[in-house]
C-alpha cells in the first residue's frame, strides 16, 4: 500500500530554496524581537522560535526530516 506522501512529486530546487528562506526569514525576524524586548523571559522564548525557524529553514533546504519524502518500507 502506498501513502500520500510516497505519491507525491519531488520539489524543485527553486521550491526548497524559496520556502526555505521564507523560514530563515522568519527565524531572522523572530530573533531582532528578541534583540528588542525588555524581559529575559521574552527574550528567552522569542529566541527559542527564532533558532526553531531557522532549524526548519536549514532542514527543509536540505530535504531533512519533517520535509524528506523518502519512507524507507519495512
């Protein structure tokens, strides 16, 4: 049986290049409100979701999981 996922068709290079900046772009801007805000909680948290945009910007250039379309079957 096959799934949704094994049926679709592999992204472009210009697909992966363009969602992935869109992601480092919001990790970028995640991380100049962090720069900004006045409380180390705040500044904390933002920063953690700026590093996790970023991560997912690095992952989804490089066809990383949660992106990768490859299943292996067992």
């Amino acid at each position: 049986m096959t799934t949704v996922v094994e049926n679709r068709p592999p992204d472009c290079t210009a697909c992966r290049i363009f969602s992935s900046i869109g992601l480092v772009g919001i990790g970028a801007y995640l991380a100049n409100a962090a720069f900004k805000n006045t409380t180390l909680p705040g500044k904390i948290v933002v920063s953690t979701f700026s590093f996790a945009f970023v991560t997912l910007g690095v992952q989804r250039y490089k066809q990383q999981y949660p992106f990768n379309k490859h299943i292996e079957k067992s």
